[in-house]
C-alpha cells in the first residue's frame, strides 16, 4: 500500500514538473517574440486541457501581440467569467482597455482584480497609471479652456509635465 501511494505521488510530482515545463516554455517562446512555436505549443496543451486558465491567459498575451486586440479582449472577458477568482485576467483586460484609452474600464477592471487579490501590486501599480493618465487627460482639457489666469496656466503646465508625456502602456 505504502509504495502504490508513493508512485502516485511521484506521478503527481512528474506531471506537476511536465506542465510546469509546457508554461516555461510558452512564455520563453513569447518573450522570445517566437508567437508562432509559442501558440502550436499552447493549441497542443488546450487540446487536451481546454479550459486551462494559465494556458488561455497566455493565448490572449499572443493576440494581443500580434494586434488581434478585440480577440485577446474576448479570451480574456471569457476567462473572468469562468475563472472570476482570478485577478491576471482582469489586469491584462485593463491594459487593453487602457490600450484603448478607454481609463473608466480598466479602473473597473483593476478594481475586480484588486478585490480577487488585495496585494496584486501589478494591478495596483496599473490602478496608479491609470489614475495618473486620468489626471493627465483632466488637466489638458482644463488648459484648453478659454479665459484662464496666467497663473492658473502656468499651475496645469507643471502639472501635465510632471505627469509626462504619455500613459506608459500597463504591464499585463
């Protein structure tokens, strides 16, 4: 009895190992630029694991790679549907939105991945860019009204230059 449990657990450590190494790999291939190994990699996996979260999470950092923003959109809204527990999915949904400059639904999506997880300091420091461009897109609308103060103006200029010069893209 006491050797059937261990070769379970030697299975169970083996296969833990394999996929550990299959994740590796696809993120090396994505990193690396090499979408294409990097997806047949990832369809092989699916086909036998298709709702593996991990695995679709990566797919969709392949979509939207490649400029197929709307398709890693959709992975992605399927992911938090199945998987809402997940915080990963709602933070890389919030960059394409930011992507889009659509600020209101990413804050709404970093605030779902912050309520998954309270100390995601990735969707946190995500949830700062936001807040920041939000500001940044405030005080330019203000400076293009008529009629202000010289130094009402002069206030919005060090505040749009301490801001910068764009939204850094989100790290997904």
């Amino acid at each position: 009895m006491v050797r059937t449990g261990f070769f379970v657990s030697l299975l169970v450590l083996m296969g833990s190992w394999v996929r550990a190494d299959v994740y590796t790999e696809v993120n090396v291939q994505i990193t690396s630029g090499q979408y294409q190994t990097a997806q047949s990699l990832i369809t092989r996996h699916l086909e036998k694991q298709p709702s593996d979260p991990q695995m679709r999470l990566m797919q969709s950092q392949i979509q939207a790679a490649q400029g197929q923003l709307s398709l890693a959109q959709e992975t992605l809204e399927a992911l938090t549907q199945e998987f809402p527990e997940l915080p990963e999915p709602y933070n890389n949904l919030a960059a394409l939105y930011a992507r889009q400059n659509a600020f209101e639904k990413a804050l709404n999506s970093l605030a779902l991945a912050i309520r998954a997880r309270p100390d995601y300091a990735l969707a946190l420091e995500n949830m700062g860019d936001v807040h920041v461009a939000l500001a940044r897109e405030s005080y330019l609308k203000s400076k293009a009204l008529p009629s202000q103060s010289p130094l009402v103006s002069l206030r919005l200029d060090t505040k749009i230059k301490l801001l910068g010069p764009v939204l850094q893209p989100l790290k997904p």
